[in-house]
C-alpha cells in the first residue's frame, strides 16, 4: 500500500512538473526550475506559474516599443534635414533676387539659417567649413549611432579611412526616400579602398 502510494505521488510529481516546465517555457521563463517546483509542490506550483505574466508578450512588447520610438525618431530626423535644405534652398534663392536688383538683405537671411559660404554640416571636431552646398548631400549614421550630415564625398572617405563608417553604415539623401545601407548605393561603397566594401568591419 506504502509502495503504491509512493508511486502514485512520484506519477503526480511529474505530471505537475511537466505542466509547469511546458507552461514555463510558453511564457518565456527557465522550465527546468518549474519542473521542479511542480513536481514537488504539485498543484501549487502549477497555480503559480499559471498566474504568472508572459515574459514573451512582455518582451515583444517592449521591442515593438522600442521600434516605434526609433521609426518616429528618424521621421524626425528626416524631416528636420528636409526643412533645413529648404530654408538654405529659400535664402540662396533671396541672395539671388539681391544680386539682381542690388540689395543686401544677407542678415534677414541669415534667420534662415543661411550663410553665404556654403551648408551648416560639419563634423565634430572640425568646426563649420565652407563646403559646396550640391555636393553635400549624403547624411549617414556613424559608430555609436552618431548622426553626420549634410557630408561631401570627401568628409565620406575621412569617415572611412577613420572606420567610423564600414559598408553596413546607413546612409540617407534627398533622393531617397528611406536610409538605406552604403554597400547598396554604388557613389558611396566606391569611396571604399580597392580590396571592397565587404572587407571592412561591420557594425
């Protein structure tokens, strides 16, 4: 009778434990330690685990939290290049129409965030140079997730030769509608040395 008894209880031991571990395991938690603690405590532990939250929706809930918030920042960021490029486009249209009538209206300008030598980029470090504003129009994400732009092609290679920037860097202009990676647009992974783009580090 003793015998029997024991070996309904080690029966139910481990029916209890493998409930649990299977619960355990669905919701994202170690099934090994709920194997065990439904199979000594039994019902118990079973009514546990069965009330305890899903650590997988909780974490897919998160990460999608966290995508939306990345998505929204780079609509942001796309959308403050873009206006910045129009308020440059808008004050070099008005120092036009000064030259041709005469004018210096270059102050009432300058609140446009306009200045006669070229674009606000720059690098850190590098203080604002005069570059020509056509040709830097490349933005991209460097290491750390530093966002760099409007830059030149030679401002690019600088990166480059610095590896702050390796193929699997995102890079964004006004011609694209989405950042995209520097391996897929040929103007940038040519500025690669010869051995390729693919022989650099990635991210």
């Amino acid at each position: 009778m003793d015998e029997n008894f024991i070996v309904l209880q080690l029966i139910g031991g481990v029916v209890f434990g493998v409930i649990s571990a299977v619960i355990a395991s669905s919701k994202g938690r170690n099934a090994v330690g709920w194997f065990f603690c439904g199979f000594f405590i039994g019902l118990i532990g079973l009514i546990i685990i069965a009330c305890l939250s899903n650590l997988n929706e909780e974490r897919n809930r998160r990460n999608y939290v966290d995508w939306q918030q990345r998505r929204v920042q780079e609509q942001i960021y796309q959308e403050q290049v873009k206006n910045q490029a129009f308020q440059q486009y808008t004050a070099a249209r008005l120092d036009q129409h000064d030259q041709h009538l005469g004018l210096d209206t270059r102050p009432a300008n300058q609140n446009l965030g306009y200045n006669a030598g070229g674009n606000q980029g720059y690098l850190p470090g590098q203080g604002q140079p005069q570059v020509n504003q056509q040709a830097a129009a490349w933005h991209v994400i460097a290491s750390n997730n530093q966002r760099l732009g409007p830059l030149t092609s030679e401002q690019i290679m600088s990166l480059i030769h610095e590896q702050r920037l390796t193929t699997s860097s995102l890079a964004w202009s006004q011609q694209r509608n989405a950042w995209c990676q520097i391996s897929e647009v040929q103007e940038l992974a040519s500025l690669f040395p010869n051995q390729g783009p693919s022989s650099f580090p990635r991210r």
